[in-house]
C-alpha cells in the first residue's frame, strides 16, 4: 500500500512524501515499511505545485504540516530508495494506492522524470482502494480508526492496508484475526 503526500493534485506535482506497507489482505498482515521525506526545495524541482493545495496544507493540523516540512533528502535519493523497496519481495510489485488516478500516475510520472526509468511494477498490477471500498459497501464495515497522524503517507498507508484487507476478506467471505507482521515475498505493496 503506497500514499503519497504532495503540493498538487496532478500528475506532475511535487512529491513531498511517501509512505508504504507492504500487506496481505487474506490475513491483514502488515509487513516492511517504507517512511521518507524530501527536502522541499528538491521536490518543487520536479514538479508544479498548487495554490489550492498549499491553501490545504495550511489547513491541516500542526502535526501534519511538520510531518510535511520534515523532509531533508533529495527526491533522486528518496525515489532510488523507494524504487528498490518496491522490488525488496520480487519483481510481481502489486501497487494499492488511493484513486486509480492520483499516488501511483503521480509516482510512475516521478519515477520518469527524477530517476529517468518507468515504474517498478507493470500497469496491469495496479489496484485501487477506492474501488474496493465501493464494491464493499453495504456488505462489509470497517470500523477502524486511524493511526498516527492523519495526512502523514505512512499512518495513511496502513491506515489503507487495514480497510482494503477488510473489505477484501468482507468480500471473499472470510473472516480473520490478523496476524503478526513478518517479512514474506506474498505481501503486496
């Protein structure tokens, strides 16, 4: 599960952070985490921020807006990063992110444009939260509360991992308890 955070909604915006959890939503098992900020002044160097979501930010909680600010890599170190944590359980990378056209385009744009190679997963792998949470509705709940900070790209990537594992289980009609997080190539990020 991969979240993003950004100054901009389109695929060229700067990319701030990016958080992500690698999980199985048979069993909700959360796995290896990925956690890392860049430096303001190297994102915008990628991208074109928006006024309305810099007007957002400033709308946020203190805790979000300092999570954002944290950041003190450069986006070709974070991006060289998270590329190889993608491939860490193999080269079958199954991206969940939120919207099937925000944090993965934004991130298989970035990955173009600041590493200079595609994504490190195939187009046909991609899933989405979003439409799971549709299909789910009015035959499964998900009564979890978030973790941590909201707006900040790990706590929402868990936070993600958590309702999709429960609404895929809701769906396949199974139900189970959660086990502890281990570290196994059948994890999805």
């Amino acid at each position: 599960m991969i979240d993003l955070e950004t100054l901009g909604t389109a695929v060229n915006c700067p990319v701030v952070a990016v958080g992500a959890v690698y999980f199985d939503p048979n069993t909700g098992t959360l796995g290896d985490t990925f956690d890392a900020a860049i430096d303001i002044e190297s994102a915008m160097q990628f991208g074109k921020a928006s006024g309305s979501t810099i007007k957002w930010w400033l709308g946020q909680s203190d805790a979000a807006r300092q999570k954002v600010v944290r950041g003190r890599q450069p986006s070709d170190v974070v991006f060289g990063a998270f590329y190889d944590f993608c491939l860490k359980h193999g080269d079958n990378v199954k991206p969940w992110g939120n919207g099937s056209s925000f944090d993965i385009s934004i991130l298989e744009y970035a990955f173009g444009r600041i590493l200079g190679k595609p994504a490190p997963w195939k187009f046909w792998n991609v899933r989405d939260c979003r439409t799971i949470k549709d299909l789910a509705d009015g035959i499964v709940t998900f009564e979890g509360k978030l973790e941590g900070t909201a707006h900040t790209a790990l706590d929402d990537a868990k936070h993600q991992a958590n309702y999709v594992s429960v609404y895929w289980q809701g769906l396949r009609g199974v139900t189970r308890t959660p086990a502890p997080a281990t570290d196994t190539g059948d994890l999805l990020v």
